[in-house]
C-alpha cells in the first residue's frame, strides 16, 4: 500500500485529486481510498488531503503520518515542515510550481516531479485550478497507475466541454513533468 | 428464491454519495434536505438525481433541520416512504421533531454523520450527537465504510417499515473520515434493490392519515393509553434486534455481502483480549489486529453496527470468559468517567464470565484514532489481561487528563 | 343582523353546507372565540380536510384528551415548531400519491407569530399548496395568558404584568397578515367573526386559490378568559376591533391588497378597548400610542393598495 499526502488551498481542486486518483485505482481492480481534512468549507483555506493506494481493499480511516509521496498544490507551502513531516525513506515529491527545477532537499527524498500546473490549466480550461495536471503528473512521477485510468477517472467528475479540457490537462500533466532523481 | 446478483456497479464514491444513492434506490416518495458540514453532499447528490430526473419523489428544500424532521414525519405518517440526512447541530435542531416521529412510531429512515456536538462549535468528527439523542426511541445503527453506508440505508428501509417493527431509522456515520471518503463501493442494481424491499409490499398496511377519514394523530395521551403505547415501543425496539439479524442474512441472500447483524466479528474466535468499537475507527483496528495477530498477541474486534436497542445479548455471548475488553468512545458521558458504550456494556459485567473492562476515549473532534493509538490501547488491555495495574478510563490523545481520572 | 332581515335566517347559513363535525358540549370555555371558528370552517370548507395543530387551546379539543378527540375530522396533532413543515410533508405525500386534499394548518398567534413563524415563512417561501389560518388570541392562552409577538400595546398578561414599574406591554404588535402579503404568496386574509360572509368567502377563496399555492388566513378570535370581558361579548368585541379598525378586513390575492370592507368613519380605538379588562389600566396617553399603531398600519395597508397603480418605476438604464 502506498500513503499519499497532498497540501494545498480551498478552490485548487485538493480533494478533487485525491479523488480522482483513488478512483483511477478503482478502475483497474485495485483500491483506493482518500479523504481530506478541512475546517470551515471556503476558498483559500489550508487543506490536506489523504490518499492510500492498494492491490488489496483499504481499512485504515486514519490520517497519513509516514507518507510516501507528498503531493503539493500550493507552492507557497513547498518549504513548510509540515509538508515533510514523516516523509518515508525513498519517497517522493510532486510540486506544482512555475520553477521548473527546485532547490527542495530532504533526507528521505529521493525523487521530485515539478510542473507549472497553473499555467498548462489556464491554457486548457482559462482557470488556475492545477488538480486534474497533478493527477496525471502523479501517475508519471510515481509509476503507481498509467495515464490511461487517470483521465477514464475525469468522467466522474467532470462534462463536456470542461471533461475534454481535463483529460487534456492531465495528459499535458503527464507528458510535461520535469523529474528530478535527487 | 434470491441469489447474488452480478448486475451491480462498481464506483469510487464518498460515504455521503453512497447514503445518497442508497436513499435514491429505496425510491422515496418524499425527502426533505437542509445543508450542514459534513452532510452537505449527500442532500447535494439527491437534490442533483431529482433534478436530473434519476429520483422521483417529492424534494422539500426546506428552512432548517426542525422542518426537514417535520415534513418527513408528516409524509411518513401519510403513507410514503421518506428519507432525509443531517449532522451534529441540525440533528439537535430536530430534536422535538425527532422524538415526535418515534413516539407516533413513523417509520422515517435518514442518516447522521457523526459530528461533535454539543458545546464547542467544531466543525470536526465525533459521537457525541448520536450519543445526545440516543434515547429519543429511534433505531441507531453505525456503519464502518462507504459500502456498509449503503447497504445500512437499505436495510434501515427493511427495519423501520417492517410491520412488526414500524419505528424510525438512523444510520450513523463518521463525518470526515467516511462522509468524504472516496473508495470502491459495489452499488446494486435498482432491480436488485426493488426485490430486496418488495416483502416491504406483501405486509398488511399500517394505520395512514387520510383525508376525509375519521383518525387522527399525535393525540394527547395522557392516562393509561400513553404507558400501553409505550410499552409496545419498547417491544417493538427489542423485537429489532433480531429482525436485524434477519435482515443481514437476506441481505446476503440478494446481494452477497454480510455484516454479523447486529454486531460484526473480527478475529473473535480465539481472541483472550477485545476491543470495542463502532464506526470508521473498526476499519483501523483491524489493520492494527492483522499486525499484532502477526505478533503472536491474541486480539479481535467486536464492532457494534446496531447502537439502539443495544445489542447486549451479542455483546455477552461475544464477551463471555475473555481476559480483558477495552472499550473505544468517540464521545464522552458527561457525568461518568468512562464513555457511552463503555458505561453500558459494563452494566453487564457481572454476565461476561469475568472478563476485566476498561474505557478508551479517542477520536473526539477530529483527534485521529492512529493506527499508533489503537495499538497502544490494545497493549493496555493485554496488560489488563495480565492481571497489571491499568487505569479504567485512558483519554488516548490527551495524556493529561489521565493523571487526574 | 336577524333584527334587520326581520327574522330571516343570516345569509351566512347559505355557506354551512357540511355539517358540524364537533360533538356538543367540547373543552372550550364560555364564549370562546377559537370555537366559534373551528365549528365554522369545516361547515366552510367539508369534513374531508385534514386538519392539523399544536399545542394550544385548541388541542384538548382537536388533539382529545384521555384518547378522546371531540370530532370526527381527519387530524395531525403536531409540535409548534414546526406545524407549517408538517403540513408540508402531508400535502406533498398526498399530491405525490394523487390523493384529493385540502390541508388546514390550524393554528394559534403564539405558533404562527413566533415559536414557528420560521418554517411558515419557509413554506410560504416554497409557495406549498396548503390553508395556513392563524386564531389570533393575542397571546399564549392555553398556558395561562402570556405575550405573545400580537399582543398589542399596552395589555396586561403575565409576563407583561402591570405592577409598580410595568403597564402593560410596551411593544407594538406584530403585522402578521401584512408579513405574509408581502411573501409573494396566492392568497392572504383577514377575517373575524363578526363578519361570518366575509369568513367564509375567504375560506373558500382559499379552498380554491391554494391549487396555486401557499394560502393563509389571520382571523382575530377574542379570548373573554384572557382578555377579561363577557363571555356574551365575543362577537360585539370583533365587531368593535373591525369598527375601529383595530383590526382591518382585507385580502391580498398575488399580492394585490383590497379592503374587503371599508370603515366609514371609524370610532376611536377606545370603543373597541372599553370592555377588554386587559386594557382597563391604560391612560390618555397609551390609548394614544395605540391609536397611532391603528392609524399606521392603515396608512401602510392604504399605500398598499394603491401601490400599483401608483408606482412609477424609475428609468432603465440604457
């Protein structure tokens, strides 16, 4: 089972991704399971989201302490401790920024995938919301899942012309991450 | 007659889409909405399936959670089927409302998600509003996971229409950590669903508020009348224990998934030491028990799924000679040391054939039941089991508390 | 009236078509306004209403006590908080299953003007095709005489005492019919029980009107308890409340205020307070007060009746 952590801010589409990639798992008959943790509902508020990825049905309905992956929406939160804390040995880093290389280092980490999110959404959809070119930015960085179930997944959370543009935005997602091996 | 059906859908939904799908295929006639954190979703799913024309039924929009209650019981005492959903201060804004549908005996099915209440306005996970109403006369029921949240709705249908029974329903789930949960739910079919309420239509018909017909409700009982009516209610609470029981093995029948009824079992056969919960914590206590099975420590889970009328008679025979039980509250009792569930099943003690209690209180407003946690109350009740010194009631999160208990 | 029609039954008997569905001799006391009303409007409207209510002074009666219910209506006795919601999921139900119905939501001023105005005011709101009608007693008298949002200025119940320091209440009363004109609704009324022909057209304009939507009747209904006068009276203090204006009979069909009776030359509101003990402490001053709440809520309900043809909508911009 890998645990995935994400950070970001209400309005970025934090908790639309960990649920499009715990529905991407559905869809190739393992499992997935996410939640966020968030106060009152608004935008631009901190939220956390949690995802954990399996082959076998996931129990666990607690928060992700040891992360494997760190999924960071929210650049302005990429220093913070918090995003590190617990970080499992080997892990790695996803981060959505307009830098497209990083000067992040950490002990643990072992591998980071950078994209300018914001920029390829602007293009695609005319809005600064950066989840579905995380999603498929995630299953290039990490491997765990092809494209191919990411964007199937879109179809539960989007129509139309908006669906389009997503499956657009994850695939550019996807194609254009920078990976870093640390 | 039934048989598992493979017409079912697999989808990665929340726990509120699933108490919302599950309403839709009960077919209600009648569903009354109001938003609040962390239900929001699920009156959002069905007030979206009744404008895109997949629900039809009647959708009231209403002010606040009191007329939500009100109108559901009205349409209940009328003679539809209804359904609504609410959470932690709305729930308690219904209170009158509530007690008024169990006393008339209105089979109205809804679901609470779990949410501190009351005092401190926290917008986070906890019991303490299933644990503030539980003696409103109503039928609770808690379910772990996105699927049993389904399959609760459906079966709540059964319970609370059911002829011997006819009292309200409410499935119980943690808000945060299964009202937002996304995972893979086997969503059964319409058709599937019809023939599993269908017996609903073979009963003789219940007593309805007609127009033009000489009955009325909600009378004034105030001399021997009232006790009788009582009394049938409570019968008709006990009599639910079993009839639930029932039900979970139709339901395997029809859909192939079974829960243990009233209780769920979990590497209970030979376990010396137990722990008690209820909710979304039992899916990360039996992560933990996996680990310490692996460790040789001889531990299971008894999970309640049926919290009103309490299940003692399965919670004795399932306790009965174990060495020790810690108990896990996500609420508090105000005015007892120990928690709710605690508090209750140690009215038992002396039927359990000595097995030792202690109460663990964790998960309150939104303090995370950690795998960590579990596994240290689980080593505090082998301790206990080993006959050492351990305090009856631990506050897990919050150390300081225990030096004072 | 049976002096003027030289011994000819009132014209008001041409509108009880159904019978009395209450038994003789009910739980109300003497010269209950409540009563007078409630044996009235299912002799209106039909015995196939569903009636429902609260707690209240109607409840012994409605509700029965001791399993005992004192009519043979079809009937939901409910909570205050929420009466309006119940009626709500009955009429829905009942339109749902294609079953006929006229729902009457019956209640006193204490459900109507406060404890469960919120969820009136939301089935207005949803525009619910069913029969408010508010008794207004101008108070909680079931529980023993107790203020309520119409209570007018300056009476005296007991918890607006007059005592060393207190004279009554010293709020004004609330305009609960004008309220609910003004939420957009089919049809909204005043009534009494002086005036029976102009009660029971309303009624049945309800009756008819509530296929479009949420309807509500406000009918003053005098309380000799409470209030402190002759129980032979009730029917003299209607008619003085309507003579003074105290209170106006109108009705607002889609919002559309008409006078359904104009007062030529109204008395003082001193006339209609003259045999109402609950007012027997006031002075010059507060009789003043009163008369000036009289006279705005006229000038209000006068502006609105004119307020059609009157309004000039300013010029959109281009």
């Amino acid at each position: 089972m890998s645990e995935v952590r994400f950070h970001g801010r209400g309005g970025q589409g934090v908790v639309t991704t960990s649920k499009i990639l715990a529905n991407a798992f559905g869809r190739i008959g393992q499992f997935g399971a996410s939640f966020p943790m968030f106060g009152f509902e608004r935008r631009g508020a901190p939220v956390t989201a949690f995802g954990r990825f399996s082959d076998k049905p996931v129990r666990e309905k607690t928060q992700i302490y040891n992360p494997d992956v760190i999924v960071v929406l929210d650049p302005s939160q990429k220093s913070s401790e918090a995003v590190f804390n617990g970080l499992l040995p080997g892990g790695m880093m996803l981060l959505n920024d307009s830098e497209p290389t990083t000067d992040i280092s950490h002990d643990n980490l072992v591998k980071i995938g950078v994209i300018d999110a914001n920029k390829i959404a602007l293009e695609e959809i005319g809005l600064p919301i950066p989840n579905t070119v995380i999603a498929g930015a995630f299953a290039k960085l990490t491997g765990m899942i092809d494209i191919g179930p990411v964007t199937q997944a879109l179809d539960d959370y989007f129509q139309g012309s908006k669906l389009s543009a997503n499956m657009v935005c994850a695939k550019r997602g996807f194609d254009e991450v920078n990976i870093i091996d640390l | 007659m039934t048989t598992p059906r493979n017409d079912s859908q697999i989808k990665v939904i929340t726990g509120n889409a699933a108490a919302a799908i599950g309403a839709k295929l009960a077919r209600p006639d009648v569903v009354a909405a109001y938003p609040i954190t962390p239900q929001t979703e699920v009156i959002e799913q069905l007030s979206l399936f009744h404008a895109t024309g997949e629900l039809d039924c009647e959708l009231i929009t209403v002010e606040g959670e009191n007329s939500a209650m009100n109108s559901v019981m009205a349409a209940s005492l009328a003679g539809g089927r209804v359904f609504t959903a609410s959470s932690s201060w709305g729930l308690v804004f219904m209170y009158d409302a509530v007690l008024a549908v169990a006393g008339a005996r209105a089979p109205v099915v809804m679901v609470n998600v779990n949410r501190e209440t009351p005092g401190i306005i926290a917008v986070s996970c906890g019991q303490q509003d299933m644990i503030s109403t539980r003696d409103s006369g109503w039928i609770f029921t808690i379910a772990e996971n996105c699927q049993e949240v389904l399959d609760q709705v459906l079966m709540a249908y059964r319970l609370a229409e059911d002829y011997d029974i006819q009292l309200p329903v409410m499935v119980h789930y943690d808000g945060f950590y299964v009202s937002y949960l996304s995972e893979v739910v086997d969503i059964p079919s319409q058709e599937s669903v019809d023939q599993f309420l269908s017996i609903l239509k073979t009963q003789p018909e219940r007593t309805k508020l007609v127009p033009g017909q000489k009955l009325g409700c909600g009378s004034h009982g105030i001399l021997g009348g009232y006790l009788e009516l009582r009394h049938k209610h409570v019968s008709a609470m006990e009599r639910s224990k079993a009839k639930f029981d029932q039900i979970d093995q139709e339901f395997m029948d029809q859909f192939g998934r079974s829960y243990g009824g009233q209780v769920e079992e979990y590497c209970m056969e030979d376990a010396e030491v137990v722990l008690v919960g209820s909710g979304s914590m039992c899916g990360t206590i039996k992560s933990v028990i996996d680990e310490k099975r692996e460790a040789g420590i001889k531990v299971g889970l008894l999970k309640l799924r049926m919290y009103r009328p309490f299940p003692s008679e399965r919670i004795i025979e399932s306790l009965k000679g174990r060495k020790a039980v810690g108990v896990v509250d996500r609420s508090l009792n105000f005015g007892f040391k120990g928690g709710p569930i605690y508090t209750e099943i140690k009215a038992f003690e002396t039927q359990m054939g000595g097995a030792k209690l202690v109460s663990f209180i964790d998960g309150i407003a939104n303090t995370d039941i950690t795998k960590a946690n579990v596994a240290n109350m689980i080593d505090m009740t082998c301790d206990l089991a080993a006959g050492k010194d351990v305090p009856e009631v631990t506050w897990v999160s919050y150390p300081e508390a225990n030096e004072g208990v | 009236m049976s002096e003027k029609k030289k011994g000819k039954l009132s014209p008001v008997i041409d509108y009880k078509k159904h019978e009395d569905p209450f038994s003789k001799g009910v739980a109300f006391c003497p010269g209950c306004g409540l009563e007078l009303l409630i044996r009235f409007i299912p002799q209106v409207m039909g015995n196939d209403i569903v009636m429902t209510g609260t707690p209240s002074c109607s409840a012994p009666v409605l509700l029965g006590q001791n399993n005992q219910s004192w009519h043979s209506l079809s009937y939901f006795g409910t909570l205050m908080t929420g009466a309006a919601a119940n009626a709500t999921g009955l009429v829905r139900y009942y339109n749902r299953a294609g079953i006929d119905n006229t729902v009457v939501c019956f209640n006193g001023d204490g459900t109507a003007a406060d404890i469960g105005f919120g969820n009136m005011s939301g089935a207005a709101e949803r525009n619910e095709p069913f029969i408010y009608i508010c008794y207004d007693n101008e108070g909680y008298m079931n529980t023993g005489i107790q203020k309520s949002g119409t209570t007018p200025y300056g009476a005296s119940t007991t918890t607006t005492p007059v005592a060393k320091g207190s004279r009554g209440k010293n709020l004004r009363r609330m305009n609960l019919a004008l309220k609910m004109a003004m939420s957009k609704i089919p049809y909204a009324a005043t009534a009494t029980l002086s005036d029976l022909g102009d009660l029971a057209k309303k009624l049945l304009k309800a009756k008819e009107m509530k296929k479009n939507g949420f309807c509500f009747l406000h009918v003053f209904a005098p309380c000799p308890t409470g209030w402190g006068y002759d129980p032979a009276m009730t029917v003299e203090v209607c008619r003085r409340a309507v003579k003074t204006n105290y209170f106006p009979l109108w009705e607002a069909e889609n919002g559309k205020i008409r006078m359904t009776k104009t007062v030529n030359k109204p008395k003082p509101v001193e006339h209609y307070m003259e045999p109402i003990k609950k007012f027997k402490h006031l002075d010059d001053n507060d009789r003043a007060i009163l008369q000036e709440d009289v006279d705005y809520e006229l000038c209000m309900l006068g502006g609105l009746s004119i307020l059609e043809k009157e309004c000039v909508l300013p010029e959109a911009a281009d």
